[in-house]
C-alpha cells in the first residue's frame, strides 16, 4: 500500500483553447512532476477544477494520471462532485483504474452535521473497497467542517480510513485529528503552502500543494531537508515558498498556476473553466517575475 506523503501535488487539469481537457499536456504535466520529485500526484481537487469536469472528463483524467505515472508517484484521485450518487461512481472508477487509492472531499453547500458526514464517508469506504481513502477537510469552500469527533468515528470504523488532507493552518486542530481516534493514529497532510515546516514539526505525513508543481525544487526541498535533519536548509526553501506566496496572492490562484507551467513549457494552453476569467497584462508580469526568481535561483 502506497500512502500520501511529502509533497502531494494538488495539480491542474490543462485545457485547450476551447476549454475541452487536453490530455497531452496533462501527460506532459505528470511527467514534469515525476521528473523534478514530487512525491505524489491528486488530480481533480480544488486547483483541478474537479467539480467543474463532466463525469467522462473525469474519468479520462483519472485513466491518464494512472498510465502517464506508471507508479512513479503514488496516485490518488479526488472524487468528490456535487451529486453523492456521482461521487461514489467517481470512488468506483477510480479504485478500479490502478490509482492507489482515492480522497474525498466533504458534500458541498448544503451545511450537514456530524452524524451524516460519518455515513457520508462510510459509503465512501464501502464503495472504496480495499483501497485506501482520504479525507479531505476544505470548510471554507465547502461550508462542512470535518469535526474532530467525526473524523475520529470515521477512522475507527473504517479501516481504509488512512488520513486526512486539512485545508486549514489549524495546527492544533491538526494534532487533535492524529490523536483522537483511539484505533490508532491517522495521518494529515496539510492544504497550506506557508506551514510546511510547521505541520511537519507537529507530525504531519506531509503537505498537499497547488503550486509545487510550478517551484518543486523549493516544495521538496523543504520536505526532504527536513526529512534529512537539515533545519537551515529546510528554513531557507520554506521562506522561498512563503516570499512567493505573497507575492502571488496578487494574482487568480488556478489561473495563474495554469499561466506558470505555461510560461515554463510544461503545458500548451493556460485556459480555464468559467467562472474564471483571463488574466490582465500586468498580472501575467508579476508571473514572469516571479518565475525569473525562481530560475536564477
């Protein structure tokens, strides 16, 4: 069983001029991200634009991400959508195609309490099988929190259960999810760029990131320094991450991602699904900055 650790990357799906899903540059995108060292590959999520691609979209995302990887990485592929009957048939799908397991993100919109987010995520394993699953905790775009005592439910009654990716710079919530099952001890991954050392330094298997696909040499680099016992070098690559964070708040995250790999040769068009618009001139400059730092460095 491959679990997620390290760096994880929350990756795009690259789209042609027209907005349909363009599988080559997805091949050419997981290629890049074997090559420069991420650890682990999750497609379809909030930065893969996952709730906005068709059930066959997604599907045929899931089938490239397993045969384009070939086991470099570990795979996992989000399956949540809108509609809980689609999202099983995502988990379905997925645990069929080779991936190595699945996360699920919670039900969106419509605010649920605890008892029904466990039986949410019980059907989830139940469908899942054998393979393994992930919860993945993103309140402030879903409007559901994954309550400490919910999750500790979750992962006592469902042994494929193995963690959670947490959206969140929550650290002692963070600690709390890994200490509270009683079964044993879960793993988190963390969904916030600038807290990597911090969520690793409180036990996390690992961080979950958009971006790293885009600067992998600083995002593994801080991941393996720190993994190495190097704490000056691990500080110096989380710094770089957190300088660039900053700066590149100034820009749409998804839509700028897509212009960065762009502007590297990775992927052919940087277009994205409305509601997201096109970026301004002086945008696609603080990108180019941006990118230039990161080339000299």
């Amino acid at each position: 069983m491959r679990k997620l650790k390290g760096i994880v990357c929350a990756n795009i799906t690259p789209m042609d001029a027209s907005g349909a899903v363009d599988f080559e540059s997805l091949k050419r995108l997981i290629n890049h991200m074997a090559d420069t060292g991420i650890h682990a590959v999750y497609p379809c999520g909030t930065n893969g634009e996952g709730i906005l691609l068709s059930m066959q979209e997604h599907h045929g995302v899931t089938d490239v991400v397993v045969e384009a990887n070939a086991g470099r990485m570990a795979a996992y592929i989000q399956c949540a959508c809108t509609g809980w009957e689609d999202t099983m048939e995502n988990v379905s799908y997925a645990c069929k195609s080779g991936a190595d397991g699945v996360g699920v993100m919670t039900p969106i919109f419509y605010k649920i309490d605890d008892e029904a987010m466990v039986e949410y995520y019980r059907q989830v394993c139940r469908t899942a099988g054998d393979k393994p699953v992930y919860l993945y905790n993103i309140a402030s775009h879903t409007n559901n929190d994954i309550s400490v005592k919910a999750f500790a439910q979750i992962v006592d009654e469902n042994p494929n259960v193995m963690g959670m990716k947490y959206s969140n710079k929550d650290i002692q919530r963070i600690q709390d999810y890994m200490r509270t099952p009683k079964t044993r001890k879960p793993d988190v991954l963390i969904g916030a760029d600038s807290y990597i050392l911090s969520a690793l330094a409180a036990g996390c298997a690992g961080e979950v990131s958009g971006p790293a696909c885009v600067f992998p040499k600083w995002y593994v680099g801080a991941y393996e320094s720190f993994m190495a016992g190097d704490m000056e070098k691990a500080l110096e690559y989380q710094n770089k991450v957190v300088a660039v964070t900053r700066t590149l708040k100034a820009v749409p995250a998804i839509p700028g991602i897509k212009a960065m790999l762009k502007l590297q040769g990775v992927i052919a068009h940087d277009t994205c699904r409305r509601p997201f618009r096109t970026l301004r001139a002086e945008e696609y400059k603080v990108l180019d900055a941006v990118l230039n730092t990161y080339a000299k460095d």
